[in-house]
C-alpha cells in the first residue's frame, strides 16, 4: 500500500511540474510578443494630397514607454536610395518633416513615406506607413537618354528640378 501511495504523489509531481513548465512557457511567448521597451510605432499625419516639387509638411510624433529620448529612420518611396537619420526627440516631441515628391524613380500613385523610432538603448519600432496622392503621376521625361542619365547622377536631377522651380 506504501508503494502505491509513493507513485501517486510521484505521478501527481511529475503532472503538477509539466503543469508549470507549460504555464511558465505560455507566460515567456506572451512577454516576448509585447516589447514595452521599444517606442510606439510613429504616427504621420499631413496633408494626402501632394503636387510635384512643392515641399509638403508631415509631423512624425513617437512616445517611449520608459521616455527615453528617440530618433526617426525616414523613408520616401520616390527616392528609395536616400535613408533620413534625424537627429534625437524627446518622447512625444513632433518632428516637422518637409519633403518635395518628384517622379524620378516612382511613376505610380500612392507614394509613401515610411517612420520608425529608435530610441537611446537601439529599441526599434514597427515601421508607420503614410500615403500620398500626387496628380498626374505618370508625367516624365519621355526622352530615354535623358531618364537613363539622370538615373545614374540623381544628384544632378536634384539640382536639375531646384533650379528649374527658381523661375
């Protein structure tokens, strides 16, 4: 009778500690899922509607959970070679970012900026999507020789479009 009353508490051990382990797993995969050390995700607002070559303004605001001060990783779907780094925000403080949408590498609507934060211990948000709508988007060079040499210098078309905008 004794042994049998070791193995039931035996048994009931061995069900009671994978009881554990299982609840202790389920409880890490929750902690893991939820980063409360990373910034929110930005938010991006401005106006939808954009014309060519006429700046536009977009606020980009983040908060931190612990408030530690954050920067912005910045990118605009019609200059994919270009990756904006600003400088550091305090959490909740609204970066003012001003951008001029040109069809040099984008024919098509809707052109995106993309936004995630950053903040001072490399805790990396989601990235935030905006979309903007720039009328009669498909105009552009027809001249292919022009359109392959301003693809391969796009620091001339830059200045190419800033000095044809000085009229």
């Amino acid at each position: 009778m004794r042994k049998k009353i070791l193995v039931i508490i035996f048994v009931n051990l061995l069900l009671l500690v994978s009881l554990i382990s299982i609840v202790s797993a389920k409880s890490i995969q929750k902690i893991d899922i939820i980063n409360y050390e990373a910034p929110e995700t930005p938010i991006i607002t401005g106006d939808c509607k954009a014309e060519f070559n006429v700046p536009c303004q977009y606020d980009i605001t983040s908060t931190d959970h612990q408030r530690d001060k954050i920067y912005y990783v910045i990118k605009c779907s019609d200059d994919p070679s270009i990756i904006i780094e600003t400088k550091y925000y305090d959490s909740g403080e609204t970066l003012e970012f001003i951008h001029c949408w040109c069809t040099f590498y984008q024919r098509g609507n809707p052109y995106v900026i993309r936004a995630k934060a950053i903040d001072d211990n490399g805790f990396e948000s989601e990235w935030a999507r905006f979309e903007v709508e720039c009328p009669c988007s498909g105009s552009r060079s027809t001249n292919p020789i022009v359109e392959s040499f301003f693809y391969h210098h796009p620091l001339l078309y830059k200045i190419f479009i800033m000095v044809k905008n000085l009229k």
